[in-house]
C-alpha cells in the first residue's frame, strides 16, 4: 500500500489531476489531507472545488457545536495561501460566518468617519492598528497575537482581489454578535453534513435505539454512482468480514444485480455511527473501526433475517435497508444486555453493594462485554480460547453462546445464594479487602471461603479468611500440603462432596435452568480447577491476608 506522500505525489503529476482531484469523495480528499498535512497540502487543496473545501473545513472545525477557531485559522491560513490569486472567488462560495467568529476572537475593526473627533482618532491611532485601503476602518490586533501577520495580509488580500468583499465581511463583522455567527454556520454546516450521513447527534443516536416491533425498512434499489465510493467506504471491507454470510450475500447480490449500489446506504450509516460515537472524521483508524462495527451488526441482523440462507440474505439486501439490519442485530445484543442486568440485580442489596461485575471468569468477562451503549462479545468463549478481546457481535452463535453462558450465571446464582443459602455478612472490612485487592465479589469466592469457614469453624458464612486461616485450610483440602509449594492434587473427599452439592442442585432445579444442563455441576468444577490453579503452588507457611478465596487471583504475602 502506497504511503501518502506517494499518493499525494502521484496524484499531482498526473496530466489530468485537477480532474481526479474533483472527482474524489470529500472523505477521501479529507483523509488525503490529513495524512500528508495541511502545510503540505497546498498544491492538491488549489486543484480542489470551493465546495470541496467547505466540506473538508465541515467535518474539521467543529467541536459538537462549537467552532474550534485554531482548527478554522489552520485551514483558512492554507486555502488563502492556495487560492492565493482567486481569495474573492473562494470566499464567495466558503461560509463567512467561521470567518468572522476567528476574527472577532482576534482583530477589531475601527469605523472612521469623517466627523471622527482628533482626540479619538489619535487615542485609536495609538493601538497596534493599520488603516484598510480604503481608508474606512482602522484594523487592531493585540500585539503578539500568533496571527496577527495572517489577519493583516488577508485583509490586504481581499481588498486587492474584491474591495466591495472585504467591506461587506469588515461591516459583517462590527454587527453581528459571535452567537449568532456561530449559530448561522452551524446550521449551515449541519445541512451539508447531513447528505453525506453525518446527521445531528440526537437524530443519529437512533441507530443505537431499540428496533420496534414493525414490519423491515424497505430500500429502493439504486443505481451505482459515477462517483467512486471513498477508499474506507464499508464495500470494501466486507470481503474481510467476520460474518461469513454477510460476504457471501453481497457477492452474489452484486452477481445478481449489478445495476444496485448498497454502497451509498452503507456510508451513511457508518457516518452515522461516527457522529454517535463522537469519532475523529479524519482518523482513518477510527473510520476503518466504525466500518467494522457496521459490518458485523449489518451481518448479525442478516443472519437473523435470512436464518444462515444465502439465498434469503441475499434477497433481504435486495429489499431491506442496512439501517434496519444493523439495528436488528444491535436490539438482540441489548436484549443479552438487559438480561445480564436483571440477573445481577436478582442479587440481594447486600451483594450488589460490593465491588463486582459478581461472576467468576469467563462469566465475568460475559458481563463486562455487555455493558455500556455497545455489548460486545468476550472472544475468550470461542472453542479455541486464544483471544481474549471484546469485539461487536456478529453471529448469531455468539448470541446463543452469550445466552447459554447467562443460563449458567442464572443457576449459579440460585445454586450458592439460594440452594446453598449462603448468607452476605454486613462487613465492612470485606468492602475494603476488596477494594484494596483490586478484586470483586463472587459466586466462586463466597462459596470457597463460606466452605473454608465451615471446616475451620463450623459456620457456613463468607467471612474473609485471615493469612493463619488460610494456611490451615489449605492443608484440608489439598493432598501432600505438607510440601510447601507442591500442593498440585485436591483431597478426594472434598472435591467429592462439593461436586455431590452441584449434582443435588441439578437434579432438583435442572429442567427449570436450562434443560437438564448440569450447570451448577460445570460451575463448580471450574472452581475447583481455579483454586487448584490460584492456590495450588503457594507456600503454606507464608502468612496471606485476604479477602476471599477463590477465582484465579494473585496475591502477595503480606505480614498478618
């Protein structure tokens, strides 16, 4: 892949670049721009259309809605440099409005009138002011302001180019308040930004909205644009897709209907979805990162559309808008969402009020994944286990092994806080144990230490264990724990009877977990393997102060 500075160059040397360069969508040039930078862009911006250049300055210089004047000074600082012979023609078709707004924060303009009294014209002449060619105006820019050579020779410039210009921006200027400037431009800027998909925050947030219960948006199909679609536009990243089905789908749509052109619809939503997600227009990281979100929401909702069958994908791209797809797939993720959330709030108060997500790994990972506005999917459950990232949803077994985890988390929590009736303790010492260690509370914790407590003092409760309590429980529980740092083996009989516990759960509430799946069974091996894994190599003679037993954690020995 070229580098920009080849790109650029090409470009400019090509015996028709004024013509590519007016052809190429704003996002390109835009990127273009930004890659090689602004200082070196002078040539391709004097090729460019005004209109072109509006856009760029567009999607540059706003801040929300507010105009960021240093981004505004970079841009009009190069553009006045490239149009350097044609300012008044670039002006007539660049809004004045952020033009004015940077002035206003920089320069002041001075009317002189013929009846102007001596006394105030020499306290006015005493500023730092130079006087317009004709000699209207006094123009003031306080000294040692970093613009002060730029605003002075564009002034001058606009008057050699459109004298009637620069009087009408100068007056401009002197009456109108910077609200209203700014106001102005914003609703200017918004109606552009709207045709390439960039929509006002509030009406783009309805992407991430819930989809009702209505009948599919319906597309008309449309016919391919003259114009080539941006270099990051999302056709050309769906032969990568992580849905299979999605790459499949388009490639025979594509076969089946050449004369339909998806692209247009795909970039206003990733537009869209970047306005939502307040991203950098000009990153091409952060662009290429909202197209891969798009892609595998749009595929999510076209595998649950079509039910994996090519031919129906391939027909609900024909009839179906991506917009609706891509919601369809987002709405299943928050209903994973909401179900997480109902769970974790089945806990008692007493619980919830510790630090958590309050699940042991992966399920922990399962919960963080489905925070926030976006769930994501936790790659650690795939069968292989090699990734452990938070990626968008983009399959529907994802969504079933999401769903399949949360049944799991359901009995696990029925298991040790109903079945088991392991009672919270009000204390506040574990609060700050937990705290301190950086850790959360857990199924697996609460049951190991309320078993710890159990064997070393008779009560079922989950109270953290002391270092010397630790370092006699281990001994309980572990086979050759007279060996220090070789404890590798569980005793028999207390892995017999955790599992028995597990087993007596699921024969009893099975059916109703998730049809007959020995969860509570799963669960506690798992915990089993992790206590074997966190605690299995310690040396029993070290003292350790901890707040609860269990999960795979890492401790440091710490004087009781």
């Amino acid at each position: 892949m070229r580098s920009a500075g080849q790109l650029l160059k090409a470009l400019l040397a090509s015996s028709d670049a004024e013509q590519q360069v007016r052809r190429m969508p704003v996002q390109d040039l835009f990127l273009l721009v930004k890659r090689v930078g602004l200082s070196d862009a002078v040539e391709l911006l004097d090729l460019a259309h005004p209109e072109q250049i509006q856009r760029m300055i567009d999607l540059d210089i706003w801040t929300r809605d507010r105009i960021d004047t240093s981004r505004y000074a970079d841009w009009i600082m190069v553009v006045s440099d490239a149009y350097r012979e044609r300012l008044n023609l670039l002006l007539d078709e660049l809004d004045v409005e952020p033009l004015l707004v940077f002035l206003k924060e920089h320069a002041r303009f001075h009317v002189i009138t013929e009846d102007m009294p001596e006394a105030l014209r020499d306290q006015i002449e005493a500023l730092n002011v130079t006087e317009t060619p004709d000699g209207m105006f006094f123009l003031e820019v306080a000294p040692g302001d970093p613009y002060e050579d730029f605003i002075r020779s564009l002034v001058d410039a606009l008057y050699r180019t459109d004298m009637r210009l620069a009087q009408r921006l100068i007056f401009g200027h002197i009456a109108e308040l910077p609200s209203q400037l700014e106001e102005t431009a914003y609703r200017l800027r918004s109606g552009r930004m709207e045709e390439l998909g960039f929509l006002e925050f509030a009406e783009a947030l309805a992407v991430f909205q819930p989809l009702p219960s209505t009948p599919p948006l319906a597309r008309r199909p449309r016919p391919p644009s003259s114009t080539p679609p941006p270099l990051l536009a999302p056709g050309r990243f769906i032969k990568r897709s992580r849905n299979a089905l999605l790459a499949e789908a388009v490639a025979a749509f594509s076969s089946q209907f050449p004369d339909d052109d998806l692209s247009p619809e795909l970039i206003a939503l990733t537009n869209k979805v970047m306005v939502v997600q307040r991203q950098d227009f000009g990153d091409p990281e952060q662009q290429a990162h909202t197209i891969q979100i798009v892609l595998d929401l749009v595929g999510l909702g076209l595998e649950l559309v079509s039910r994996g069958h090519l031919e129906q994908a391939v027909e609900a791209l024909r009839n179906v808008h991506p917009e609706w797809l891509f919601r369809l797939g987002h709405t299943k993720t928050l209903e994973l969402q909401k179900r997480a959330r109902r769970l974790e709030m089945s806990l008692r108060p007493e619980f919830r009020r510790l630090p958590g997500p309050h699940a042991d790994s992966p399920l922990r990972e399962v919960l963080e994944g489905l925070k926030g506005m976006r769930p994501r999917y936790f790659e650690g459950l795939d069968p292989d286990g090699a990734s452990t990232a938070f990626v968008t949803f983009n399959s529907v077994r994802q969504l079933e092994l999401v769903d399949r985890k949360l049944d799991v988390l359901r009995a696990t929590y029925r298991f040790v806080f109903s079945f088991l009736a392991i009672e919270p303790l009000e204390d506040d010492g574990l609060e700050r144990s937990l705290v301190r260690l950086h850790r959360s509370l857990t199924p697996g914790g609460v049951l190991l230490t309320a078993t710890a407590q159990k064997m070393l003092r008779g009560v079922f409760e989950p109270r953290p264990l002391t270092g010397r309590q630790l370092g006699e429980w281990l001994p309980m529980v572990f086979q050759g724990a007279h060996v220090p740092g070789r404890m590798r083996e569980l005793r028999v009989d207390f892995e017999r009877e955790m599992l028995a516990s597990a087993r007596a759960f699921d024969e009893e509430f099975g059916e109703e977990e998730g049809g007959g799946a020995r969860h509570a069974e799963q669960f506690v091996k798992t915990l089993l393997a992790d206590l074997k894994e966190s605690y299995g190599a310690l040396d029993e003679r070290v003292s350790f102060r901890v707040a609860l037993v269990g999960g795979p954690v890492y401790l440091r020995p710490e004087a009781v």
